[in-house]
C-alpha cells in the first residue's frame, strides 16, 4: 500500500479556509482555565481566590472571543458535543438539590461556558491537524512555565512533600498534571514526525525537554498511557506507512535494551521507594474507593448523584473518573461519559487509516487509561478538551462546493445569460431531387 493514505484529505481537494487567530486563542484560554487552582506551594504565594479569578476569567474571555468570531453562531453537529451537553443537564439536576453546596452551581455555570465554547469552536473542526497544533503550543507553553519555575528555585519546583517530584514552582501544579501535559505533547509531537507533517528539529526541540519534565514527575499514569497510546496510535498506521513500521521497530528495539540494560533504575523509578502494601493499594486509593461505594445512597442519589464537587470523598481525593462521576452525576453521568468514550473510539475505528486518526486513537486511550488513576471526565478538565481535540481530528472534512462564501465557499458569481446556438444553414435541395410525397 502507499505510504500516502496517512496524509488525511487530498490537498489538491478545495478546502474551507483556515480558522482566523481568534481561535486558537480561545483553545489557549481553555487550556488555562482547565489548570485548576490547586497544587503545590509556588515560589511567590498566589492566593487561590487570585488563581479562580484568572481561570474562570480565562473561561469566560474564551466564550467571549469565541462568540465575537462565531457571530452568526455556526456550529457543525458533534456527538461528542451532543452529549456533553447532556451530562451538562444532567449534572444540573444533581446539583439542584444543593447537596454538595453552593459550589455545585458554580461548577455547572462553568460547565456551561466550557461546553458552549466547544460548540462555538466546532464549526472549525474539519479533521484537520490545526487544533493539534493549538493544543501542543497551549501544553508547551505550560511546560516552559515548569521548566522557568525549575531553573529559579530548584528546592520549590523538587519539594519533600512531594517525594521530590516535580510540581509547578510559578503556577500551582501537581506532578501528576505537569506529566499529563508532557505525555500528550509527546504523543502528538511523536505522531506528526511519523506523517511527515513538522521537522525534526521541531519535535526534538519539543519532545527531548518534555520526557525530561515527564521523567520528573515520576508519573506512572502519564507513563504507561503515553506508551499504550502510541502503541495503539502507530499501530493504526503500520499497514500503510512505512515511516510508522520504522519506528515502531526502533522504539521496540530501545525499549528492549533499556529495559535489559537499566531495569533496576527503571523499578526505582516506577516503585518511587513505595512500599508493596501501598503500592498494592494504588498509594491509598483502593481506601477511598473502597469507602465510597460502601457509601448507603437512596436512589436519587444512585441514579443523579450529590452534585459537581471538588471530586473527593471524606477529605481525600477519588483519583477515578467513573467513581468521582459516579459520585457526582450518578449512574446516569456514568452511562454518558461511557458511550462518549465508545462513540468517539468506534467512530475512529470506521475511519480509514490516516493521521488525523491516529492522533484521535491516542488520545482517546490515553484518556480511557488514565481515568483509572486520575479523576475529571466529567467535569470541565484537560481531558474532556482531549476528547475534544480527539472529536474534532474525527468530524467529516467540510467541503467547499455548496457552501456560503462567509463559510470557506467560493465566492458567488452572477450567472451569464445563455448564449444562444446559431440555427443549423438548410441545405437547399432542388425541385427534381426530392422524392415523390406519400399519402
């Protein structure tokens, strides 16, 4: 087969034009927004009410600007945002009762502005790779931010309270953030030098100081979803690239070899001097989770859950995204967060092989695998905007043909009138050459 099936949509195809700079403007401002507002302890003290104002702010600017581009509010139908919307409602329903407080509300209004922005911004994804750019410049800038905090205060950035694990020393970060941010854009980074579409120069520049930050934070989940994903991810492109077959064979063969050659620092590593009871017990987890299916629930509860909350249970974080939903939404949030995970994976499935859906099978898995250890797919967090940028890399390229000019069309013409064709000349036929009439 020829390597070129990987390359998506013939370029030589008429294509809308590009989104305007306003857009990926609005995906930084999500990705902000999508920080939090809790971690460790920064080099200069932030108070939290400062960090909530800038992230919601950022929330709200995005829906803003989004809105000034998307006049006309133009949006392209999306399952994935279909459905969000409906765990909005139904987290709405939830948070009514005022179980878990005010709070709750707060959370739904800005669940709202986050699902509403993505609708605005869906009328640009045409399954091109301009949101993937959007999401590793937004991701890389975060890193560059660690990596700043880092050089100024080493003793901040490596804190004992961590285990000396890297955390955010300029904007309040947890090791586990700072390595799912470093894990997607090396995904992705990794995934555009195989479809031949950035130098290598660029994705050394990108990928060697993110493993290094990745390598930090001694994030086993981050870890182990970035290896699964590519696995998954290149192996959506064996059959038709090269390229890819290439570099699964030498990313098989360097696995190998360090795991043989440096397999005791790589145990180190991975146990980060754990002991096997709670290594056993996922750092605690298994307690919590434990806990809080023991919880008695009446069926409300069951089926709507407590409302949007900080997904934590007794004062300890859940660390799962179907629990804290569970929690949170009830089984009816769980069902929805459920089929976005199957829509999205079987849509990706059907697609025929190319780029576009080999970085959409990345992170849909790295997503999947990470909600065992990591909670926020049902709320507004960095991997819901994943599964974003993963539905948008799925939706079916527009065409310009039949489309208004406002939209990436052809510009109207007015229609020529006819021209009308010259009579045929009669050949003249003399009297004694025609036949005799019948009647």
């Amino acid at each position: 087969m020829s390597e070129n099936t990987t390359r998506g949509p013939d370029p030589a195809q008429p294509r809308p034009a590009g989104p305007p700079k306003t857009v990926g403007i609005v995906w930084g401002l999500l990705v902000l927004n999508t920080l939090g507002s809790a971690g460790a302890k920064t080099i200069v003290p932030l108070p939290r009410s400062l960090i909530q104002m800038v992230t919601m702010g950022s929330l709200v600017a995005a829906f803003g600007l989004a809105l000034l581009v998307n006049q006309r509010v133009r949006v392209r139908s999306s399952a994935y945002v279909l459905l969000l919307s409906l765990l909005l409602v139904s987290s709405v329903i939830s948070s009514a009762s005022l179980e878990s407080g005010m709070g709750a509300l707060f959370r739904c209004f800005r669940l709202t502005l986050f699902v509403g922005t993505l609708w605005l911004l869906s009328r640009w994804w045409d399954g091109t790779l301009t949101f993937v750019r959007y999401h590793i410049r937004a991701y890389f800038a975060v890193l560059g931010s660690v990596t700043l905090g880092l050089l100024i205060s080493p003793g901040a950035a490596l804190p004992d309270l961590y285990g000396g694990r890297l955390v955010g020393a300029l904007w309040p970060l947890t090791p586990p953030q700072i390595g799912q941010y470093a894990a997607v854009i090396i995904g992705l980074t990794a995934l555009l030098v195989i479809g031949g579409r950035t130098d290598r120069t660029s994705a050394v520049l990108v990928i060697v100081p993110s493993l290094v930050l990745l390598a930090l934070t001694h994030t086993r989940t981050a870890t182990l979803g970035l290896l699964l994903g590519l696995v998954l991810a290149i192996g959506s492109l064996i059959l038709t690239s090269a390229a890819a077959r290439r570099f699964f064979t030498w990313a098989v063969l360097t696995s190998v070899v360090a795991a043989v050659g440096f397999a005791s620092a790589l145990q180190t590593w991975f146990l980060r001097g754990q002991s096997q009871e709670n290594f056993s017990s996922l750092t605690g987890r298994a307690k919590v989770w434990n806990a809080l299916l023991a919880e008695p629930r009446s069926t409300a509860q069951k089926l709507f859950g407590v409302g949007l909350g900080d997904k934590s249970f007794g004062g300890l974080p859940i660390d799962n995204s179907w629990l804290a939903v569970y929690n949170e939404q009830g089984l009816i949030g769980v069902a929805l967060v459920a089929v976005i995970i199957v829509v999205l994976g079987g849509v990706a499935l059907l697609r025929p092989p190319s780029l576009q859906r080999a970085c959409a099978i990345f992170l849909i898995s790295y997503c999947a695998i990470a909600s065992y250890t990591e909670a926020g797919l049902g709320d507004a967090s960095p991997y819901l905007l994943h599964l974003a940028l993963a539905a948008s890399l799925l939706a079916a390229p527009a065409r310009t043909a039949g489309l208004p000019a406002e939209l990436g069309g052809p510009p109207a013409r007015p229609l020529a009138k006819p021209v009308p064709k010259p009579a045929a000349a009669r050949r003249h036929v003399p009297r004694w050459a025609r036949g005799p009439e019948v009647n």
